[in-house]
C-alpha cells in the first residue's frame, strides 16, 4: 500500500487598499447617435437668407441626407483648373456616389440636404486669405467673398455638375468648424453653441469633407456619419460606396 502524502499549500492574499484617481470622461466633441441636432441650426440660402436646419426637414421625411461637402472654387482667369470647379477634390469625386443615392431614393420619404463650405483655411482657391474666419458675418470683406463663393458653386448646380436642385450654405464652416486647425478670434463674430458639432470626432482630417449624416424628420441623429473617403490617397482609402450607404438608409426606412 502505497502512502499518498497531500500537501495542501494556502496562499495568503493581502489586499492594499490604494486611493484611485477618479475618471474624468471628456463629453463627446460631435453629435453621437440619438442625439437631436440645435434647433438654433442655421444656414444660408442662395440669396443669402439665413434658414434654420430644422426648418429645412419635411414632416414626412424618414431619413434625411445631410451632405457637407466642399462647394465651388473662385479661379483667377489663367489658374490650373480644378476637378469639376470644386475645390475639395474628394468632394468632386464623391458626387457620383450622391447622384445615385438621390436617383435610388426619388419618390421614397428620403430628403437630401446639400451644405456647401469653401476653404476657409486656405487661399489658393481664389478667395482672399482669412477673408470667412477673420471677417464678421456683416464685414463687406466676407459677404463679397461669400457671394462669390456662392455663385461659383450655384453656376456647377446649374450645369448639372452638382446633384441637387437646391443646396445650402455654410460660409464660415459653422456646422464642422474644425477648433484644433484653426482658433478664432472675436473678429470672427458670434460662436454658437452648436458650432463644430457635425465634425466627426475620429475624424483627423482638417476639413473632413465630404461629411454625410443620417437625420429623421426631427433632427435626430440614426448613425454614425460616413466620412473619410479619399480618393487621391497612396493608395486611396475608401470607407464608404454607394451600396453601404442604400442599405444603411433601407434599414431606417423599414
């Protein structure tokens, strides 16, 4: 007979109680899902009126597309023409997928809200340097350059090269201001509580557009926003296509 000697080993556990410091979460810098965008909302229209965004939105809309995207360029006669008159080139390139979303959901209770922004950080697209964020609403500096703007991007509708029958206007990059690109200053007039909230938070880019957000008829936001295409990358970095877009909207509309 065999003797089987059992060692039982017992393990002492001392607990150290040690102060931790508490979490400090940082409130989300964009709009997340479920969350109801400003009434206070504003654009402009062709003429240059102010409108609200909520005001914008049909009762018997189910999913509204919000598209920020970089609207047209004022080129001095002589200048290296741009893709389509459209200073953003990924803006440019991401029409096509907008032209078949706009024919895929013609007479479905789906609304397309077009804003077009110029490049208020740079000044080789024929507006002067500064002239949307260093100028007030009502300086004669920015509304001559926020007309232009606004006629070069309405003569690209009107030839067809942009798919929307109406577009809007964001002159001073309100709806995604960009804070870590660029500080502004009290020459650039009143910032809004909802200034900067369409800006994508995991969003790097300093524009960020084009942007598309899915609303409802209410102003809520269904989804996290597509964003992040660029087409002229090495190699070109593709987030989004026409069919992820169509499915995401089909489910809203069930």
């Amino acid at each position: 007979m065999n003797l089987i000697r059992i060692a039982t080993v017992s393990f002492v556990v001392t607990s150290v109680a040690v102060a931790q410091p508490r979490l400090k979460v940082r409130a989300p810098s964009s709009y997340q899902v479920g969350d109801v965008v400003s009434a206070g909302t504003v654009l402009l229209d062709r003429e240059m009126q102010t409108v609200r965004l909520a005001d914008l939105l049909d009762s018997r809309t189910q999913v509204a597309v919000l598209v920020i995207f970089g609207g047209g360029a004022s080129r001095p006669a002589g200048a290296e023409p741009l893709r389509g008159g459209i200073w953003c080139e990924d803006s440019y390139d991401d029409l096509s997928i907008q032209r078949a979303l706009v024919h895929q959901f013609t007479d479905r209770p789906v609304q397309f809200i077009p804003v077009a922004v110029p490049p208020v950080y740079h000044h080789q697209f024929g507006y002067p340097k500064g002239v949307f964020l260093e100028h007030s609403d009502n300086h004669p500096a920015y509304l001559k350059a926020a007309r232009s703007f606004i006629e070069a991007t309405e003569e690209l509708r009107r030839a067809d090269m942009i798919p929307y029958q109406t577009i809007y206007y964001d002159p001073k990059f309100r709806l995604a201001q960009n804070r870590k690109e660029r500080d502004l200053g009290p020459e650039f007039g009143q910032i809004f509580d909802w200034q900067g909230k369409l800006k994508w938070q995991l969003d790097p880019r300093k524009y960020g557009t084009p942007t598309i957000w899915l609303l409802d008829g209410q102003g809520r936001i269904l989804s996290e926003p597509f964003f992040g295409n660029e087409y002229d990358g090495d190699p070109p970095q593709i987030n989004y296509g026409f069919h992820d877009l169509r499915k995401r909207i089909e489910q809203f509309l069930e």
